[in-house]
C-alpha cells in the first residue's frame, strides 16, 4: 500500500490547481480521476461554451456586415462547423490539464473510480493507497427539476448539447439563468428559433434588476421570445406545457441546476458528512467532517465558477500541507454571464447591501452613453453602478458591456481590498475603453464629496485664497 501526502481526487479546475500545488511543494503527490482530465470546465463547460460564443459572436457580426455595404447574409449557420471550432479550442487547451504536463510537479495520475475504505485509506481502480491528507474534488452534474415528464423526454443539458450534430428549428430552454442565456442567445445566432423560459420573474435574477431588464431586451431584439414567470407543468408530445399555452420544440436544452458528484465515494466510512443539500460539508477551512479530508470546488456548494474552484484547490493543499492558511473572500468573487452584453458582478448587490448595512448606502450608476469606447462601438445600452457601504468603501460593482469580465478584475481588487472611489479613481485607465465606465462611475462619487466648494475642501480654498495672493 502506497502512501501519499496528499491524494486528489477529480481532475477538474479544483483539484488540478491542488495538485499543482502540492507538487511544487514536493509532497508526495496522486490525482485520481474516473473519465478525462480538465473537468466539466474544459470539456462540456467554461471552453467549449466560450469557443461557440466566439463563433456565433462572427455569426452576428456577419449578418450586420449589410449596414456597412457588405452584401447581406441571412439562413441557418453551419451547425457541424461551429461545433469543429468548439472542438478546436478543446485540443489546443487539453494538452496543458495532462497527465504529461502534471509530470514535471512530480504528480502520479491514476484513472479510475476511487472510494474511500477508512479515514485514511482508499481505493483507486485495484490499487490500495493510504494518504496523510485527502481533496475531494469530483466537481457536479446537471440536475432537472422535477416537472412530470422532463426526464422522460430525455432533454440536452449543458453536458450533452455538444453532441447535436444538427441545428434545430426549434429550440425551447428551460432555465434563463447565465447559462441558459449564453446557450439561448448563442443558438439564436446560428438560427434556431429559440424560447427561454425561466421561473422568476426576470432572466439572470441573481444580478441587478436593471442588468436583466437590459438582457432581456437584447435577447428579444434578436429573436428569442423569452417567459419569464413561467411555471412548466409538465413536458410531453414534443412541447412544455405552461400557463398560455404548449412551447413545441424540436430540442429541449434544461439547464436548471446542479448537483453534486458524491455517489460511490464511500463517504460515510471515511467520516465525511453530507449538507441537506448534498454537497460535502467542509468548514471556513474547507476540511470536512473528517478533518484527514478536504473538499474544494462544485462539490462544496460554495463555489459554481472555475477560477474560485481553483482557488480554493490552491488553498486546501496549502493548508493541509503547510498549516498555512490562505482564507478566501468570498465577497470578492467575480463572475461573469457571458451573454452579449456581457454582465458581470463583484460583491453586493444595492438591494443585499440595503438589506445589510440599511439606508446609508449609497449607489451610483452611469450609463455607457458617458463611456466613449461604447459610443464608439454603438454599444451604449449597458451601464456601471457600484454600490458603496455607509464607510463609504466600494461593497459591490455591476458592469454591463462587452469585455464586462476583464472591466470587472480591477474592481474586484478594490472590492477585497476594501477601498473607496476616490482610492480606485487614483489609478489612470487607458482611453478610450469599456474600463473607463468603472472610472467615472467612482469620480461620481468624488465629485459629489466636492459639492462646489463646500465644507472642508471650501474652507481650505478660501484659506489658500487669503495666503496666496
């Protein structure tokens, strides 16, 4: 029985960062893994996704190329070809999650199902392994809703809709949350005439009401009739029915949710212990119940988005490994709906930080008609607001435009760095660009402070006034 200081189990964002690290760290290193390396990210999420965004985004491009006297096109994209670009940018990122590209941090791979057969004791294929410490990062899988009839229609979810092969005239998505918005808005390019239905009253609910309000409108302006408020009551002869009316399909794509991935891993004899919920309970550490194992990734619960799964992978093994602790702040999270426009958020939103620090908080919008690059572009529907808490210290950000996800990186730093908008307005932002909304957005606030010469900046010019003469 061989022993490793660290074992890891799934080779997704969490568990190859943990890896990595470990093996930097010379700790005797092994990552199990059932199926492929690189996870849901860079096989049916993060990559594949990106790459059919980048292509429909050429798509719409194309069909506009008649406003600038380019000859007009019109029909249904080459579905096959589209899906050959997706598969490209998996080739080319696939190299760099390998089992050849771990070698070199000293990491053993092995392929196979793994499970646990005491608190520190497991089982990876035929082979018995004893760890110092344990990663649980087997990551999660699409879960359906239980409405009568939608497992029975065997619906596309965000792990299968890269198998199609062909475009469908119809498509109906349930779930208008951010990857049920990217899917939609990306097969509308393409061609398909598409109906996204989400239960809450507003697509992406987890955003800024104004954010929703102004997706929705480029969604719709684009073709795809969205039902907001709507309850599917039951899926069957090819339509989901619901108040108003049967929505006929030709495919169904459900991306309602997600589960964790803990089945077979012999939990309960290892002493880790499931939330009501079932992801892996861990502490402010990410130590589980068995404090031999950690758990990073989807399969805590507390993570949905790649970069904070890797974040916390580097964090687990550090802290095992090293006892050094590395805590994450969770409210400097960015992330990012990659619909066009672009949404992306940092910390709170202005109703959470009503509801937590009450009236003295203070939020300030500005439109991108004020962002020049937007005019430039003729992309002036989107905005920026930051949401400042009675400190006056910048809590929350939303920005909506294109490149929204790398305007975001900067205020995510000001978010966990806790500082004002004067604090961020003192960096110079190149001109003319998306990052500019952020900027003014924070002058805003400045200026507002300098109320024409009142208090203390009015008393110390009239004083300079009487010096200087």
């Amino acid at each position: 029985m061989k022993r490793y200081d660290l074992v890891v189990i799934g080779g997704g964002s969490a568990g190859l960062t943990a890896a990595r690290t470990a093996g930097r760290f010379g700790a005797r290193t092994l990552l199990i893994e059932r199926d492929r390396l690189g996870g849901d990210c860079l096989w049916t999420g993060c990559v594949p996704s990106k790459a059919l965004l980048h292509v429909t985004a050429e798509v719409q491009a194309a069909r506009r190329a008649a406003a600038y006297g380019l000859p007009p096109v019109s029909g249904p994209a080459d579905l096959a070809a589209a899906m050959a670009e997706v598969k490209r940018a998996i080739g080319a990122i696939e190299p760099h999650d390998s089992a050849e590209a771990l070698a070199p941090y000293g990491v053993d791979v092995v392929y196979g199902a793994a499970s646990f057969t005491g608190r520190r004791t497991l089982t990876a294929g035929d082979r018995e392994i004893s760890f110092r410490y344990a990663l649980i990062a087997t990551g999660s899988a699409p879960a359906l809703v239980p409405v009568p009839g939608l497992a029975e229609a065997e619906p596309l979810t965000s792990d299968t809709v890269w198998e199609l092969s062909r475009l469908p005239q119809r498509l109906v998505v349930l779930g208008g949350g951010p990857i049920g918005c990217e899917l939609g808005q990306a097969f509308a390019r393409l061609g398909s005439q598409v109906t996204l239905v989400e239960a809450k009253d507003r697509l992406v609910p987890r955003e800024e009401t104004r954010a929703s309000q102004v997706l929705r409108e480029r969604l719709e302006a684009e073709g795809v009739a969205v039902r907001t408020g709507y309850q599917a009551e039951s899926v069957g002869d090819g339509a989901v029915h619901g108040p108003g009316g049967p929505l006929p399909y030709d495919a169904l794509l459900a991306v309602t949710g997600r589960r964790a991935n803990t089945r077979d891993l012999g939990l309960e004899v290892a002493g880790v212990e499931l939330t009501d919920t079932g992801d892996v309970r861990t502490d402010g550490r990410l130590r589980t119940t068995n404090h031999r194992i950690y758990a990073a990734g989807d399969v805590t619960g507390r993570s949905a988005f790649t970069h904070l799964g890797g974040t916390q992978g580097g964090s687990a093994a550090t802290d095992a490994l090293l006892g050094v602790r590395r805590p994450i702040d969770y409210r400097a999270v960015p992330w990012v709906t990659y619909t066009d426009p672009e949404i992306a958020r940092v910390g709170l939103t202005a109703a959470e930080a009503r509801e937590e620090h009450g009236d003295a908080v203070r939020v300030h919008t500005l439109d991108n008609d004020r962002v020049d690059r937007a005019v430039a572009d003729g992309r002036m529907e989107g905005f920026t607001t930051l949401v400042l808490d009675p400190r006056g210290k910048i809590v929350g950000a939303t920005v909506v435009s294109p490149r929204a996800g790398e305007t975001i990186a900067h205020l995510a730093a000001a978010v966990r760095l806790g500082w004002t908008p004067s604090d961020y307005a003192r960096t110079v932002h190149p001109y003319p660009t998306y990052a500019d909304g952020p900027w003014h957005t924070a002058l805003t606030d400045v200026y507002a402070r300098l109320a024409r010469g009142s208090g203390p900046i009015g008393a110390l010019l009239k004083l300079r006034r009487g010096v200087i003469r």
